[in-house]
C-alpha cells in the first residue's frame, strides 16, 4: 500500500520532470520545425522537376504522408512499451535517413529511389507531430490544452525559417554539384538526426513511463482506500476496482477534427505553390508564402492552447472550421497574380489547422488513460496520416481537371463537416474505453 507521502512526492516529481521534459521537447520541435519545412515547400517543385508532370505534383505529400502513417503507428506502439524517448528517437532519426535518401534521389534523378526516400521522410512529419504528446503526459487536465501549445509553438523557428531558405540552400546545394530543389532537405537531414538525438539523450526520465508509473500509484491507494471501506463495512467483498478509463467518444471527436483539418489544409497547401508558379511568381516568393503558412501553422499555439483549456475542446473546433471555410473562400476568390491574398488565405489556412489539430489533441488526450494513451494516439496519428495523403493526391488531380480555385472552395467546404459532427458530439453520451483491446 502506498502512502500519502508517497503521492505527495509523486507529485512534486511530477511537476520538476514536466518542466524538464517540456524543455526537452521545445529544443527538439525548434529542429523538427525545419526539418518538416522542406518537404512542404519544395516537394511538389522537385517532384515536378524530376516526372515533368503538375499532374503528380502531389505525389511527394501522398508518399510521406503514407510514410508518416506507417510511421506513427510505429512510433505509438514503441512509445507504448518504451517509452516516448524511444520512439520518438528513432522517428526523427528514420526522417532523417529519409532526407538524405532525398538528395540522393535527386543527384541521380532516380524517380523509384525519390518515391522510397519520401516515404521513408515521412517518418520525421509523424514523429513531429507525436512530441506534441510527450508535452501532455504529465500535465493536469486542465492544462493539457496549454501543454500541447508549448511543444507546437516550438515547431514555429525551424518550420518559417526553413521555407525562406530556399534559395541559400538552393545555392550551397548547386555549389556543391545537387540540384538546388534538393538543398532543403539537406537541412532536414541534419534537424531530424540532431532532433532524435536531443530526445533519446536528454528525455529522461521518460514522461510517459513516470505517468504510468504515477497512475498506478493513484489506482493502488483508490483501491486499498475502497477496500478498506468496503472491509469496515461487510468483510466480504474487499476487492477494489480497476482505475475507471476515461469516456471514448471524446476520441473519436478528437479524432474526426484532426483528420477534416488535415484533409483541408494538406489539399491547399500542396498545389499552392505551383499555382504560385503558373502564375509569374518566383522562389522567393514561394517560400515566403509558405513560411507564412507554416508560422501561422504553429505560431498561434500558445494562445491557442490557453483558449482550448478556456472555452472547451469542441466550441474552439467550430472556430477552427469557420476559419478553414474562410482560407478556402480568399483563395478561390484571389486572383493568381496577388501576392498579398495569397499570403492571407495561406495563413487562415494555418490558423485554421492548428486550432483543430489542438482542439482535436486535447479531446483524444482526455479521452485516454496511460494503459492506452501512446497506442490509441498512434493509431489516430495514422487516420490523420493517411487522411493527409488522400488530400495531397488527389489535390494535383483535382487542380489539373478544374483549378486551384475550386480545389481551395472544395477545401474550405469540407472543414464545415465539423459542424454536424460537433452537434452529435453534444447529443452522444460518453462510453469507456478499454485498457486493452
């Protein structure tokens, strides 16, 4: 049986371990921000470059995208039993390996070997992405929201510097015998690898294992405090409960907000910047419109997190979808040739995105317990994962039959199924989650 005092210095442990391991990820998302950049804002360019084809522009976000589902899946199932600085170790580091198999490929102009790198790229968007949940395993609920804002606003340095530096990798890339569409992801090499190993060194302990350790701290004193009870009263029936898992549905809300998000924001942001080209505007300009995009992606996180814990999970989710609908409503209406409307329907996209995808986070978190948190956050990772791939894939095809014009309504339409969705979250009564499925 585990004393108060035990709980106590639990608890004290708790608090110092979540102050460090926040630090811990802040340094390793400033690197996974730029590393994740390349892909985005140079991807389609190379892809284009090497099949001579707008058509399959889209083909790079659908491959690392499907890599970034793979790996997910992955790196929850491994977080789940070692721990997060285990799996998260060995997702940047794979993102990494992707990187450099990119500028391989493109050195060689190998398409198959291009496809494959990108693929295995993918690992480092996923890994990224779950670090957000390092952030949350030792917070209180109500500060979960908050929590998660830290470890994405991290992300902000590396991801808009990344994107406006294109043209200085482009040219250290050429001086160095690579095709200067390859230069990103030099830079991603180096973030992603540098990124693992922050958190297979520093992330200790393990803020996953000491929150399960913690739990069962908790479930023990509940149960010797029931059976107590229990005992005083009729002598019987001493067994105590196992811990009350937390209700389902708020994961699967979680779960459909973050995947009509990511559907919405991945098909716009993909063909952005070949309709950017299309129309006159060079490189640079590309970069800044997508390095705006990418801030307003992350940036905003901290003051997201802050109203999620405020005003609740599902009232920011219906922000998130009004401001996607308005990112696809200025981009169908702004003409090739603005520059400034571009800007501006680009970062309501992101504004839009990671209001969702913090909304959605928290609900999942809260819906969770330690037995199933990493394992059930993987596997949603992956519905986000392969949502974003089918957004990406089908954007280049869609584009090439209509335009960029009713690819970018079609998007900011989508993010209003959140509405009805919200609506029957509302109406639905909550029901537990197993620990093991």
């Amino acid at each position: 049986m585990y004393s108060g005092g035990d709980q106590q210095r639990g608890e004290v442990r708790r608090i110092d371990v979540q102050r460090r391991t926040l630090t811990v990820v802040v340094f390793s998302q400033i690197l996974g921000g730029a590393g994740l950049a390349a892909g985005v804002t140079v991807g389609a360019l190379l892809a284009q470059e090497m099949l001579d084809s707008a058509s399959l522009a889209g083909l790079p976000i659908a491959l690392f995208t499907l890599g970034s589902a793979l790996a997910a899946f992955s790196v929850g199932r491994v977080s789940q039993r070692w721990g997060r600085r285990v799996g998260l170790g060995i997702g940047f580091t794979a993102g990494g390996l992707g990187a450099i198999g990119v500028v391989a490929a493109a050195v060689e102009d190998h398409v198959p070997l291009l496809f494959f790198a990108l693929f295995i790229y993918g690992a480092g968007t996923a890994t990224n992405l779950q670090a957000r949940y390092a952030g949350t395993d030792l917070a209180p609920e109500s500060r979960r929201g908050t929590a998660i804002s830290i470890a994405m606003v991290s992300t902000t340095l590396g991801a808009v510097a990344g994107p406006n530096l294109v043209e200085p990798l482009g040219d250290l890339a050429r001086s160095l015998g690579i095709p200067p569409l390859a230069g990103p992801f030099l830079l991603a090499a180096a973030a992603y690898l540098a990124a693992g190993a922050i958190l297979f060194i520093f992330l200790r302990p393990d803020p996953f294992l000491l929150a399960r350790e913690l739990a069962e701290i908790e479930a023990a004193d509940a149960a010797a405090e029931q059976s107590a009870e229990q005992a005083a009263a009729e002598p019987a029936a001493a067994t105590g409960p196992s811990p009350a898992p937390k209700p389902e549905t708020g994961a699967y809300i979680g779960a459909t907000v973050m995947v009509l998000t990511q559907v919405a924001m991945v098909a716009i942001m993909t063909m952005t910047p070949i309709h950017m080209l299309a129309h006159g505007h060079g490189l640079s300009s590309v970069g800044l419109v997508i390095g705006l995009h990418v801030g307003a992606m992350w940036l905003p996180s901290l003051v997201t997190g802050i109203l999620v814990d405020r005003f609740g999970r599902i009232p920011m989710s219906v922000v998130a979808a009004v401001i996607l609908l308005s990112a696809g409503l200025v981009g169908a209406v702004a003409p090739g040739d603005s520059l400034e409307l571009l800007v501006l329907a680009l970062i309501l996209l992101g504004v839009g995105w990671n209001v969702g995808l913090i909304a959605g986070t928290a609900l999942v978190v809260d819906a969770t317990i330690p037995e199933n948190r990493p394992r059930t956050q993987g596997g949603i990772d992956v519905l986000i994962a392969l949502a974003g791939a089918g957004g990406g894939a089908m954007s280049g095809i869609v584009m090439s039959a209509t335009s960029f014009e009713h690819l970018s309504l079609g998007g900011g339409l989508l993010a209003l199924l959140l509405i009805p969705v919200l609506f029957w979250a509302r109406r639905t009564r909550a029901r537990p989650i197993p620990a093991h499925r």
